[in-house]
C-alpha cells in the first residue's frame, strides 16, 4: 500500500477541506480517512508520504497540451509532473501525432528531435511506440484536423470535396476506435485555416456518434472573435458534441472591450443545455511559430513553401514590406525558440528590442525593418522559430478566470532542463501554468482573490475530469484512481521566466500515479506508471 498521512486533504470535489488520510493500493484508492492523527500501520514494503504542513489534492489535469511526440522522447515529463499534472490532454489545436500519412508532417520541433525515433503512422502504432516509452504521467490523444487534412488534401488552400471528406472521416473513424478521444482543429493554422464550418462539423458529427469530444483553437480569438464563438456553438447544436474552446482570450488591444460579450455568448449556451467550455493558461502573452505573423499567401504550402519563398529576394521583400505595413506594436512580440547559432542569442528578446539595440543586429550590420528581421531569422531557422505575443490584459484575464467553466490548460509541450528538450526556449507556461493558475484564482498573485482553494483545486481536476469524460479521476474517493499531488500550498508558485523558461515550479512535494510515487521530496523517483487512457 502507498499512505500519504498528515496533509490537509481537499479532495477535488469542491467540498471543505479537512485533516485525514489517502490509502492506496495498487492504482486505486482503497480509503479516505477524516481525522487526524492517523495510526501508523504501516507494513513492510509499504509505502508511507507524509504530508505534514501539505495539502493533499488530486493530481492535475492539464486540458490542453502539445506532448504528444515529447512523452516518447522524454517520458518522464518533468516540466509537467513537477507541478503536480497526472494527466495530460494532447493532440490540440488541429496537430496530432497520428494519423500521418499522404503529406502530413509532425510540427517541426517534434519531427527534428524525434529522429528515429518516429516510427508511426496510425493512432494504433503510436499508442504501442508510447506504452512501449513507458511514460510518467497520463495521456488522453485527440485526433488533429489538420493531421487529417494533410493526410488527405496536403497544405494547399483547397476546398474539400465529398470524396475527401469522405476519406477524412474514415481515417478519423479509425484513429477513434484506435483510442483517439475526439477530434480538436486549429483554424488559423495551415491547412485548417482553407477548411469551410461545413467541413468541420461533418468531422465533428463523426466524432460524437463514437462518443467523441470538440477542442478548438478557433478561427479567431481577436477581431471576429465573436463569429468564431457563433460557429462553436452552432456546430455543438448540429452535432450534439461537448466542445471546448481553447486558450480563451480576447486578443488584441482593440478587442479587449468584447470579453463581457464573449462569456455571454458562452453561458448562454452552456444555460441552454449545451456542454460547452473553456482552457486558459494564467498569463498575457501566446506562444507559438513565428511565421504565423505571415500574410496568407505567404504561408500557403507550409514551411517548404515558405522556405522557397524567403529564397527569392524579390518575394521576401514583398513579405518584408507586408509585415511593416501591418503598423504593428512589435514590443509585443518576442522571440521564443531558435534553431541556429545565428539566431540563438535572439531568445528572449522583442522585435523592437533586437531593431532598436545595433548590437544585437546580425554580424552583417544591416539595419533592419521588423518585417526584414523576421524574414531573417526565419530564413536562418528554416521557418522554425517560436514566439511569445503580448496582446492581452490583465484584467480580462482575471475575467475569464472568474468563469466556473474555466480549467487550466498550458498550451504547452512538456519541457526538461537537460537533453534535447532543454535546448529550446519554450513559454514559461510549460514549467508554471498549475501554480500560477492556483495563485491566480486564490489572491496569491498580488490580485484579488476569484474563488475559495477547494474551488480552485476542483478546477484543477474533477471540473476537467468530468467534461472531458475522464473516468474515475480528478477526486479523492474509494475506489478512484491513485493519482495524488502533496504540495504547500503557500510555497506552490511558478520560478520560469520569459527570459529563464527552464525552471521547476517551487512547493511540490509528491506526486503518485496510478499508485506510483513518481515525484518525492522536489526529485524524481524514476518510476514511471502513466497511461494512454481510453474513452
């Protein structure tokens, strides 16, 4: 048996917290003890945590993740069991590991690293490469869109027709029945982004007959914000699927002003019968590519065809001249990942920042436009750069945060500070969304307080748990699953910065899963017992 004993113990259901006792055995949960005090009965070959000074929590789910490819590279998960994550949701916005064929690619950080090591096709394949990996922690895998999309019509802007639809569906039907969860889409991105409502809710209809689930990174999250919402909620309706909107954000100073009509358009359709609901990571800056920044035309085809385009000087400059046009505040966009030696000292840094400072213009001494610097370090990364964008306020995220519906999702691949994965310079969400999101909605991060510590750590996991259909986890109770957070709670804060994004979260002092003390006294134990979990 595993007994954590002496911990403060808020069991996820949201109900008052209360001194007592966890008792494992085997994956499960055989007892929930109130009281304290408990005896000491401990056997040989028992397992005993104490909690003292602690609180005692499920283990945390993470509704929106990227780890797909990184569990089988590093599957101790570091940057996620850390902060106490037991279970993670992966395959978002629109870009699975599986299914790959036709011209399909992995996101380039994934493929370049994986190497070798990528050696499947199908849902079913990955599933074996992953159990065979032995990962830490939990994994649910959604099936992308644009996985699909690419399988079958490539990254050209194209309409789908009946018998490319057709074929979308079928290979989403077999990745759902190969342990696929539902089907998510990112419709800004390539080839999503060509796809028309009809298209998507065809797919989504295929998913809830097999008892799927929508996420969506919608077609905007600024100026159209509101139709976007409009189309969720009308393919919900068609489809009778649960669908939850990803990293909910008003994006853009000018939009800021339409969060109050965005939470309306959301709780009216959860008041109307619909099982619909939201992520949000607990900071004001997105992280992903660099060339997302691209005009339309520019980023047609993916990064072969951007690499291609920034060769010709004659189109690169016409890309160059697009981007400044745009008139945009680039102090508010930050370069993240590099991938050259050139670029590498770029990280951390803002657009305006690496255009107003010659010294860290490139050894060419060029001066540079921000249109003509991004071209250059995409050109030098070969369109593989990442980004963190600074377009959202303070306030409307304590908003959003105020939402019952709202969970924490980092948006974010799981990170380590060693090998090939410490190499990058991810969003320091990765290392710090569970705290920041706990100290957000409990006052502990220099703002008011949005809610009581029960509702915040049900929030964390039984709220997730039970709208994405997670069975048996995310609370404390006989016969749940064993996965348990011990952690002080006046300790528990984030270290990564957007400058250092490689650093643990401070104040977690155990994490078991599935029965398995995986992380003990701020160290990882090396035992690994997460699972690719099954609808």
């Amino acid at each position: 048996m595993l007994i954590v004993r002496n911990g403060l113990v808020v069991d996820g259901t949201g109900g008052p917290a209360f001194p007592g006792t966890v008792v494992c055995d085997g994956d499960r949960i055989c007892d929930v003890v109130k009281g304290a005090g408990f005896p000491d009965c401990a056997g040989t070959g028992d397992t005993v945590v104490d909690a003292a000074g602690c609180l005692v929590t499920p283990g945390f789910v993470d509704a929106h993740s990227h780890s797909d490819a990184y569990l089988v590279l590093e599957p101790q998960a570091p940057s996620k069991l850390s902060q106490g994550v037991t279970t993670e949701i992966n395959g978002q916005c629109g870009g699975s590991v599986a299914p790959r064929y036709g011209e399909a690619r992995l996101s380039s950080d994934w493929a370049s690293l994986l190497g070798d090591m990528l050696t499947w096709r199908s849902m079913r394949q990955y599933r074996e490469c992953l159990e065979k990996a032995r990962p830490a922690i939990n994994t649910i895998q959604f099936v992308g869109h644009n996985t699909l999309r690419s399988s079958v019509i490539g990254y050209a802007a194209k309409r789908a027709t009946p018998e490319t639809l057709a074929e979308m569906r079928r290979l989403l039907e077999e990745s759902l029945d190969e342990g696929g969860w539902g089907l998510t889409t990112g419709l800004i991105y390539q080839p999503g982004k060509y796809s028309d409502p009809a298209e998507v809710t065809a797919l989504a209809e295929t998913a809830a007959k097999r008892g799927g689930m929508y996420a969506t990174h919608m077609r905007s999250e600024g100026d159209s914000i509101l139709e976007a919402i409009d189309e969720v909620i009308e393919l919900a309706k068609a489809t009778g699927i649960r669908a939850e909107i990803s990293h909910l954000k008003t994006s853009g100073h000018r939009n800021w002003h339409k969060i109050e009509a965005v939470l309306e358009k959301i709780q009216g359709a959860i008041d109307a019968g619909l099982v619909v609901g939201s992520d949000r990571y607990p900071y004001c800056a997105a992280g992903t590519d660099l060339d997302v920044v691209f005009p339309d035309w520019a980023g047609e085809g993916g990064i072969a065809a951007e690499q291609k385009r920034l060769a010709d000087p004659a189109t690169r400059a016409r890309i160059a001249a697009e981007l400044d046009a745009l008139q945009r505040d680039w102090s508010e966009v930050m370069i993240g990942g590099t991938w050259s030696k050139e670029t590498a000292g770029y990280s951390g840094k803002t657009v305006a920042e690496i255009i107003n400072h010659p010294a860290t213009q490139p050894q060419s001494h060029q001066t540079f436009s921000p249109g003509s610097l991004i071209c250059e370090i995409l050109e030098k990364d070969g369109c593989r750069t990442g980004a963190f964008f600074f377009g959202m306020s303070e306030d409307n995220l304590d908003r959003i945060l105020s939402m019952p519906w709202i969970v924490p999702g980092s948006d974010a691949s799981l990170r380590a500070p060693w090998g090939p994965l410490g190499k990058d310079h991810p969003h320091p969400r990765a290392y710090g969304t569970m705290p920041e999101f706990y100290r957000r909605l409990t006052g502990r991060a220099g703002r008011a307080a949005i809610c009581s510590r029960e509702e915040a750590v049900a929030r964390m996991t039984s709220v997730p748990a039970k709208r994405f259909g997670i069975r048996g986890r995310g609370v404390l109770e006989k016969g749940a699953f064993a996965d348990v957070a011990v952690w002080r709670e006046d300790d528990f804060a984030s270290t990564a910065t957007y400058v250092k994004p490689h650093a643990f979260a401070s104040g977690m002092e155990a994490v078991v899963v599935n029965g398995v003390l995986s992380f003990s006294s701020g160290g990882f134990t090396g035992a690994r017992a997460g699972r690719f979990l099954e609808r």
